[in-house]
C-alpha cells in the first residue's frame, strides 16, 4: 500500500456531520493566530493619532534683548496641533493630572512657566535651557511610554530649531547693524586718504617755497656785496674830490660818473633782487595760508604753525629790505645825475659834492639793513625748510597710516555679506537645522505589521503542526501492523497534516494579503516558501508525536517557545543573551523567518535559497527519523501497551 493511499484512507476517517469540519477548522488555525494578530497589530504607529495626550501650556511670554518677544510656549503648542503626532488634548494642569491618574491619557506634556524667558536668554553671555516635561503613568500602558521617545525627540528638535533660528536672525540682525557702521569708517577713511594727499601737496608746496626764498636769499646777499663795493669807491671817490677839488676836478668828475654809475646798476640789480624774494616771501606766505584754510586741523600742528610764523616774519622782513633797496636805487640815480650834472659844470662841483655826503650815508645805512635782513631772512629760511621737511614726512606718514586704515575697512566690508530680510529669514531657517539625516533603506518593509509578518506566520504554521496531531493519527495503526515499509508508513502519517498545513498556509498568505495589504516583493517565493516551511514543522512535530507520544507535543511546546526568543524574529540577535545565540542556528523557524524577510520585503535570492535548502534538510531529516521511530514501534513493548501518560 502507497503512502498516498494510507494518507487519503486518514482523512476519509472524518467523516459525519461534525467530524469533517475538523480538517477545515485545522486549516484556519494557522489564520486564526497569525491574521487576527497581524490584524491587530499592523500599524500601530500609524495610529498614534487616537492616542490621547494631555497638553499644558504654563508659559508666559517674554522679551529678548533687542525687544523682540518670544512666545515659545505657543509657538509649541501650534507645532504639535500641526503635527498630529498623537491625539493632543489641550487642558489645564489638574485636568491633565487627573485624566493621567484615571487612565485618561496616556502621558502629559507640560510646558513651564519659564519655557520663554529661557529661550529669550540665547543670545546671552550665558544662555538658558528650556524646558518641557512629560509625565508618563506605566500603571496605564508601558507601550505607550516607549512610544514618547519619538514624541521626546521630535520635541526636542522642534525646540531646538525655533532657538536656533531665533538665534541666528539675532546674529545676523547685529551683523548688518556692524556692516553699516563699517561702511561710515570706511567712507569716513577715505576721506582721510584724501586729507592726508592734500597735507602732502601743501608740504611740497612749502618746501618748494623755501627753495625760492633760499635762491632770493642768495641774490640779495650778491646785490648787497655789489652795494658794498659801489659804496667803498664812491667813499674814495668823494675823499678824492674833497682832497683835490680843483686841480683834478674833472678826472674825479669822471670817476665820480663811473662810480655813481657803477653803484647806481648795483642798487637796481639789488633792488630786483629783493623785489623777488619779496614776491617769494609773499607766495610761500600765501601757500600757507590758503593750506591752513582748507585744513583748519593743522592749525593744532606745532610745527606747522612754527612755519607759519616764521614765513610772516621772512615776508615782512623782505619787504623792508625791498623798500630799503628801492631807494638806495633811487638815490643812486639821483647820485648819478648828481655826477653828471658835475661832470658838466665844474661850477657846481662843490655844491654837488656837499650833496653827495647824505645819499652815501642813506646808501650806507641801507647796506647795512640789506646784510642784517639777509642774515634774518636765511634763518628765517633755515627754519621754514626744516618745519617743511616735517609737515612732508608727517604727511608721508598720516597718508600711510590713513591708506592702511581704508584698506582694512574695506577688505573687512567685504568680507560681511549684505543680506536682505529674506535672505536673513532663509539663513536662519537653513542653520536653525543646520544638518537632516536622510534616511535610506534597501528594503523597507513599510508598517509595523509587514514587518513582523514573518514571525508570526513562523508561529502560527509551528502552531498549526502542534495541533495537527491532536487530531491527526502520527502512524497508520492497520500499517504499522501491516506489511507496508517502515518509509512508507512514515510518509503516510506525515502527508495528510503536511497537505492540510499547505492549505493553512495558501488561506494565511491570501488573507494577510488580500485584506491587510501584504504585497510581497516576490510573491510565488512567498507561497512556496510558506508551504516548505509548514511541511518542514509538520516533520519535527511528527516525529516529535510519533517517537515520544504525549511528551512529543509538550516537547514541541517547548520548542516553540524557544523559538519565539532565539529565532530572531523580534529584536537583532546580538541582543540576545549568549544560550539564545547558541540555538539560533540550530531552529527551523530561524530558516523560515530569514527567508520570508528576503521575499516579503526584498533581499537577496541566495538568503532564500539557502534557506530553502535549509528547511528541506530538516523535513527530510525527521522523515527519516520518523522512519527510524516506526521500524522500533513494529516492537511492542510492556510500555507501549501501557503508556504512564495517555491523550
């Protein structure tokens, strides 16, 4: 007889009005624990919104430096009301304390009296941190407290980014007020750039003007030695006409001509040396002023002013000197016309000769003033250089100074960017959340129930093997008894709860699917993977009933709550202490839960082959085991006829 038959000759033992319902019911076991949990299970972060959560807002409103209000509380309060993260409840503070207390809610969130006056403190020297509290009551749901450590971060970075951007438009604010007060330096530098090259025009000015009156100086001393010698030979001249009037009068006459000649030509030369120096003298004077007028700072220079003075004083010197040579020029025409008009009348030598004593002394007196001003005027003229040299080299140095200054200003006026409000707001708005962390997952498996999807129908088809030898027979009684190979009987008692189980399976997978929104990425993968792995359990489990009776299923109990911790369905394996480490490799369920992840949420083909392969091995391993168990049965023994525990 074929294990097909024996298998077929098995499920034909239910029938009778309620007996053939127990395959059916057997099959929905499977759906009736892992659907109606992945049911109630599948998106429950979705859902948070039908969480009710108690809001107190204690703020009150504060002013920042500057005079900028601040109103984090409400500025929280209209965020959460945006978010809709849970289902916020807006109340006062004994509301919320009590509907905590009863159950009401499942957490508060408090906002304190001092949320924004600490918030107003960022632009402070020493800065506040704000504050918000939640207060959770486990006594109601634990679930529910884990689940505000997404409301805590999510808080947190909502308050940090409104500080932020407060902080940054403050900042920003300050550095535009710099940017403009910068701007008024560097207008205000170049403008001492420009009073610094003027000061430096003025000086060369100054200094040029020295040079003129320096070479006025020097024809004034050359008129002055003329007049020196003008002077001596009309001196022995006129000693000559007082000694010998008559008897050498006309050769005198005539020398008298040539000296008043001689001395008349030296006066003029000296007379246009003077009047140069004093057109210099009044230039440089006017230079002066005219540099002092259009800066009225230098007045304060010292030595500016020392230039000043001395340049008056060199002016008014020169002009006496002028006014004095301008006569001696004239009397030495008159003397000259004198001695002509000697020269052609003997008659009137000696009246003209009396009358040359008192020109010689004006003439002598005014060489003399000639020497002492030329002798002043070159002090004069020592000093002025001197003081011109300084205000040049103050000037240089003003003008480098002020030139470095402007340059700075400007490369620092540059350097601050000139933002609009716009481009302000945009700025605190990128660094009030300076850096986001984009999340990418190769194989995301979406809601929390798609997710844990392969765990629980890991469970239930283990479930489903469990209970199928409640009400299946593990061996053909008539077989076992029979002719029919060990292999053969083995295989019968395996294939009726392996069919029914795929069955399960197909109803779990189309239910799940259709009416929860499964969508595996690779479907077909899916359904035979689920087949394999339910024919896989029903092997252990089978083997487990047909070799130890009774204690096989207490066994496979047993096994399956050391699969629900070491098979890694729930949380990373590394987690696990190291005994759950050491049988994770070791347990069916870790091969079927690995590979339905691969074709559920996408991975690799290789994973789900090898785990295949995998569950294969262990279906044929305990087939064979079975096998093994049914030839020792063909014995019967006191024990088998007399069971210490019986089902």
């Amino acid at each position: 007889m074929t294990a097909l038959r024996l298998a077929l000759l098995e499920l034909r033992r239910f029938r009778g009005p309620l007996r053939r319902w127990v395959p059916l019911l057997l099959c929905l076991i499977p759906l009736l624990y892992g659907a109606m949990y992945l049911w109630a299970n599948w998106d429950p972060y979705g859902k948070t919104g039908r969480i009710p959560v108690a809001v107190v807002n204690l703020d009150r409103p504060a002013v920042a430096e500057g005079g900028r209000p601040v109103d984090a509380g409400a500025q929280l309060v209209e965020q959460l009301k945006a978010s809709g993260t849970f289902g916020w409840r807006f109340v006062d503070a004994g509301a919320a304390d009590a509907g905590l207390r009863e159950g009401r809610y499942a957490f508060t969130v408090e906002i304190p009296a001092d949320f924004s006056s600490r918030l107003a403190t960022a632009a402070d020297a020493q800065p506040q941190q704000g504050g918000v509290l939640l207060r959770l009551n486990d006594a109601n749901n634990y679930i529910a407290g884990v689940m505000t450590e997404v409301v805590q971060s999510k808080l947190q970075a909502q308050v940090d980014s409104a500080v932020h951007e407060a902080y940054v438009r403050a900042l920003y604010g300050e550095l535009s007020d710099f940017r403009q007060e910068l701007a008024v330096a560097s207008e205000g530098a170049r403008q001492l750039v420009g009073a610094t090259t003027t000061a430096q025009q003025g000086s060369a000015a100054l200094a040029t003007a020295a040079d003129g009156l320096h070479a006025g100086t020097e024809r004034i001393g050359a008129g002055a030695q003329q007049i020196s010698r003008a002077v001596g030979q009309v001196d022995r001249a006129a000693e000559a006409l007082d000694g010998a009037v008559a008897d050498r009068l006309p050769q005198a006459a005539a020398q008298l001509v040539t000296a008043a000649s001689v001395a008349a030509e030296g006066l003029h030369a000296l007379h246009t040396g003077t009047s140069q120096v004093h057109q210099g003298a009044d230039t440089a004077l006017a230079d002066l002023r005219q540099l002092a007028s259009a800066h009225p700072d230098l007045a304060q220079d010292a030595v500016f002013a020392r230039a000043l003075r001395d340049a008056e004083q060199a002016d008014a010197t020169a002009a006496g000197i002028d006014d004095r040579a301008a006569a001696a020029d004239t009397g030495a025409q008159h003397q000259l016309a004198a001695a002509r008009d000697l020269q052609r009348t003997a008659a009137e030598v000696q009246q003209g000769a009396a009358a040359l004593n008192a020109p010689l002394r004006l003439l002598d007196g005014g060489a003399a003033d000639v020497a002492a001003g030329t002798a002043t005027v070159a002090d004069g003229l020592r000093s002025l250089r001197a003081g011109a040299d300084a205000a040049r080299s103050a000037a240089d140095q003003a003008h480098d100074g002020a030139s470095r200054l402007s340059s700075t200003v400007d490369d620092g006026l540059h350097r601050i960017p000139e933002l609009s409000d716009q481009q302000i707001e945009g700025a605190a708005r990128v660094l009030g959340t300076p850096a986001r962390i984009d999340r990418t997952n190769l194989h995301p498996a979406g809601v929390y129930g798609r997710g844990m999807a392969p765990f629980f129908f890991g469970i239930a088809l283990w479930v489903f093997g469990l209970f199928a030898y409640l009400l299946l027979r593990p061996v053909n009684g008539r077989a076992l008894a029979g002719r029919a190979r060990s292999a053969t009987v083995a295989a019968a008692g395996w294939l009726p709860a392996a069919l029914l189980g795929a069955v399960a399976a197909l109803v779990l997978y189309a239910v799940v699917d259709l009416t929860l929104g499964l969508r595996p990425a690779h479907p077909w993968a899916t359904v035979a993977l689920l087949v394999l792995g339910v024919a896989s359990f029903v092997a252990v489990d089978h083997f487990l009933r047909t070799s130890l009776g009774v204690a096989g299923d207490v066994l496979s109990l047993v096994l399956l709550i050391l699969q629900l911790t070491a098979a890694g369905g729930l949380y990373p394996m590394p987690t696990a202490p190291a005994f759950f480490r050491f049988l994770h490799p070791l347990l069916p369920m870790t091969y079927l839960i690995d590979g339905l992840r691969a074709t559920v949420s996408g991975g690799l083909a290789a994973h789900v082959l090898r785990d295949g392969a995998v569950l294969a091995a262990f279906g044929v391993l305990f087939l064979a085991l079975t096998t093994l168990a049914v030839r020792r049965q063909r014995v019967w023994t006191v024990a088998r006829l007399h069971p210490d525990v019986e089902l």
